[in-house]
C-alpha cells in the first residue's frame, strides 16, 4: 500500500475540467469572433511584467497594489509580479511596440489573471478575463462601442438579465475636489464607520463609497455624490455617452456609488451586473482612462477599455441553463484484431483526408466489439465504423447508424468517405 499523498492544486487556482469546457469555448469563440467584426486586434502581452508597472497604474493605495498581488523576486533579484489585471500589460506592450503611432487602435487580450483574494463562489486567486481597450479616442463614442459591443456579446451568448451601470468620475481635478468633500462628510460621522473604512478615510476614500457593510449604508447614501462635481465638460460627455445608448435602445442605471477599484479611471466607469450570481455580481467592468498611456511613458493619448470574468460568465450559462452547441464527434472506428489493428488508422486518415470537417475518433482502448460500441455511443456519435479481422481481409467495414435502429450494414473501404459524408449531412 502506498501512502504518498497526493498533491493537490492551490487554494484558489481551479483546473478547468473538460465537462465545463464546451462553455469555455462558447464564450471565447464567440468573443474572438465578435471583437473581429468591430475592428479588434488580439494582442498576447506575458503574464509576469515589473511589478513598478502595476504600482504606477493601479496605483499604490489600492486593494490590489496593496494586498493582492503575487510579487516576487526572480533569480536576478529583480521585482516581478503575476498580472493582476490586464489593462497596464496591453498599454506597455503598445507603448513599447509604438502601436499608439495609428490613432483610434482597438486591442484585445484574453488569458488568466492572478489576485491573492479570499476565495470564494465567483472569487478566485488565478481567474480568466477578456480585456478590450480602445486608444486615441476621447469622444463618447469609444464608451458607446464598447457598450453595444458587450450588448451583443451576452445576446450572442444566449445570457440576459445583465444591467449595465454608469459613472462618471471625471478628472484628476474633479476626482480630488470631490475626495475633499466625502472626507469631510465620513469624516463627520467616523465613529459610524468601520476600521476599514477609517482607515480609507486617509488612504482612498472614494472606497467607502463600495463598502457593502450594511451599517454604514444609510451614512453613505447622504454623501456627497461625484455627478455634483462634474464640470461643464465632464457632464456633456456623459449627457452625450447616455444620448447615444438612449438612441440604441441600451437601458442603464446611474449608480453614484460606483467607484470601481483602480485608480487609472478618469471619466466614465461602468459595470455589467447580475444578481442571479450571489455577492459576486460584478460580470464586466470598466472605465475611461485618459492618462495612463502618459503615465506608463507614452505620448498622452486618451483610452477606455474593460475586462470581462469568464468565470462568472461561465457561472452565469450555467445559472441560466442556456444550451451549448454540441461539438459530439461523426464517427467512431473500432477494430478487433491485429490486421485490422494496424488498417485502423490508415483508413482513418484517408477518411478525413475525403471528407471536409469530419470529426472522428479512433477507439484507442481494448476489449469486445461490444464494449467499444458502447464508448462509441456514450462520445456522442452519430455512425460506428467497425473493422474486424475478416472485413480487414475483404477490405470492407460495418457500419452501424447508432441513433437509429436500423440493422448494421457492410460497404466497401472505398465507398466509406460518401457514406460518412452524407450521415453528417443528415443532422
Ligand atoms: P469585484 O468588485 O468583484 O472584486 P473588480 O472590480 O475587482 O471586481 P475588475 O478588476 O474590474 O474587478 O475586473 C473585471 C472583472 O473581472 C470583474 O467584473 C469580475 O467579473 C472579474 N474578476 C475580478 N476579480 C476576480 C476574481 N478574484 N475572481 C474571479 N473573477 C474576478
Ligand atoms: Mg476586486
């Protein structure tokens, strides 16, 4: 007996199993499918960059800079960090590369992400995000692309019952003549706030405005609010942003409280939410952030972009039942016996060396006809190709139609390719 113990992943990283896989792959096909036909460009930045890059960005006072990152020093003792989010890389590598040179550049990323959060449903340390930015804009018309961009993404996906949800921060200046007067007010009232929000009285107070301790609610719902701030061009931005969705019919909710949680943001700020999800409702976020090419080194060039969690959006297909195509192979190829054996493949690759797109599968494992009949049915296809010793010698194969009842017929190798083409035409 054994007692090695097995090793396990780490608290917080899932393996993404193949029966969720499908899921995955609806959502990513029809992202990447999406993104193309407006215009999108995928770009791959790594996942580990110096750790400065996030610090800059994110800035230094917030949740992730401060608690959340995986940083470490490599063997050259030089500070990396896994990404935490994705916004910083693809404005590096842009700023880097010198792709901001063509105005109006639309870029996305996709891949995993890393925060040391308490795991929890929707909450994980290594979680999946697709990341779409759009560059050299400063109108409202980036925020109104983007919008119906994401509209589009859920309607393709089969999800409903998302709400959008608006803001505006406005700029440095608004942001900090509006910091001002929420310290005054939570400062007023400090004995009614928690520890955590006494001490972002100091370090971020626009984050108290997010705290979901439900004691503090009634305090935050009097504090000043941003839209107050807004100067004369801030708020036409916004008015013209919420023209442009009223005329394509997008519904929204202006929520005073939404701050989001990096510091980069410089006007507009919007998330997509669901409360079929629990606490974690939050499926889409973003904002508008017109200083941080400038920040990381470029030329000032205004930007906006958002990020997408494939998990919660995972979670939602799941919550909602929405049906997945099905991608169930054509045909499966049983043999019994060694001539037939060492036929298999062969005939199986002429097969899809004749017919466009078939997907078969070759059985791989051992025992009776019977027995891979089974596995044949249980992968989901529609035709059993099944090659035995004596068929092997004729050249012939038995075909058996597995969603019907029909007995098993025998054709010849040669006329297998028609055969199988006209079953995948028959649905
Ligand atoms: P939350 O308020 O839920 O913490 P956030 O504002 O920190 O979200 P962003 O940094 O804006 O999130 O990231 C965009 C999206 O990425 C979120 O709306 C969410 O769907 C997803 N996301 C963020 N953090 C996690 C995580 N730890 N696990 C899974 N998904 C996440
Ligand atoms: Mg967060």
């Amino acid at each position: 007996m054994s007692a090695i113990r097995a090793i396990r992943a780490v608290r917080g990283m899932n393996d993404i199993l193949p029966d969720v896989i499908g899921a995955w792959h609806h959502v990513e096909r029809n992202a990447r499918d999406l993104l193309a036909a407006y215009g999108y460009e995928e770009i791959r930045p790594p996942m580990v960059e110096r750790t400065e890059l996030f610090r800059r960005s994110i800035g230094e006072v917030t949740d992730i800079v401060e608690k959340e990152m995986y940083t470490f020093d490599d063997r050259n003792s030089e500070s990396l960090t896994l990404r935490p989010e994705c916004t910083a890389s693809v404005v590096r590598a842009a700023v880097e590369h010198g792709l901001l040179r063509t105005p109006g550049r639309r870029m996305w990323a996709m891949g995993p992400m890393f925060r040391y959060e308490r795991p929890q449903k929707g909450r994980y340390r290594q979680f999946h995000q697709i990341d779409v930015e759009i560059f050299g804009v400063a109108a409202p018309s980036a925020e109104a692309e983007l919008i119906v961009l994401t509209r589009r993404l859920w309607r393709a996906l089969g999800i409903n019952g998302l709400t959008l949800e608006l803001n505006s921060l406005g700029s440095p200046d608004i942001q900090a003549r509006y910091r001002a007067r929420l310290v005054d007010h939570f400062s007023a009232h400090s004995s009614a706030l928690d520890a955590d929000s006494q001490r972002r009285i100091r370090t971020n107070p626009l984050r108290i405005l997010d705290s979901k301790n439900p004691a503090m609610q009634g305090l935050i719902e009097e504090a000043p609010r941003i839209v107050e701030e807004l100067d004369a061009d801030a708020r036409a931005h916004f008015d013209e942003l919420l023209a442009m969705l009223d005329e394509a019919g997008v519904p929204y909710r202006l929520n005073h409280r939404l701050v989001r949680g990096l510091d980069y943001y410089t006007g507009t700020v919007f998330e997509w939410t669901t409360d079929a999800l629990g606490a974690q409702g939050a499926v889409c976020g973003g904002g508008r952030y017109d200083n941080l090419v400038a920040e990381i080194g470029g030329a000032a060039t205004p930007a906006i972009g958002f990020a997408i969690g494939l998990e919660r959006l995972v979670a939602l297909l799941e919550v909602q039942s929405v049906e997945l195509p099905v991608v169930a192979p054509h045909a499966y190829l049983a043999s019994a016996g060694t001539r037939a054996a060492i036929l298999a493949h062969a005939v199986a690759e002429r097969l899809r060396d004749a017919v466009p797109d078939l997907r078969l599968v070759v059985d791989a494992g051992s025992g009776s006809f019977k027995a891979k009949l089974k596995r044949a049915d249980r992968c989901g296809a529609r035709i059993a190709l099944l090659l035995g010793e004596e068929e092997a010698r004729v050249g012939q194969m038995a075909v058996k139609d597995l969603r019907s009842r029909e007995p098993q017929s025998v054709v010849a190798i040669d006329e297998l390719a028609g055969l199988v083409a006209r079953s995948m035409g028959a649905g």
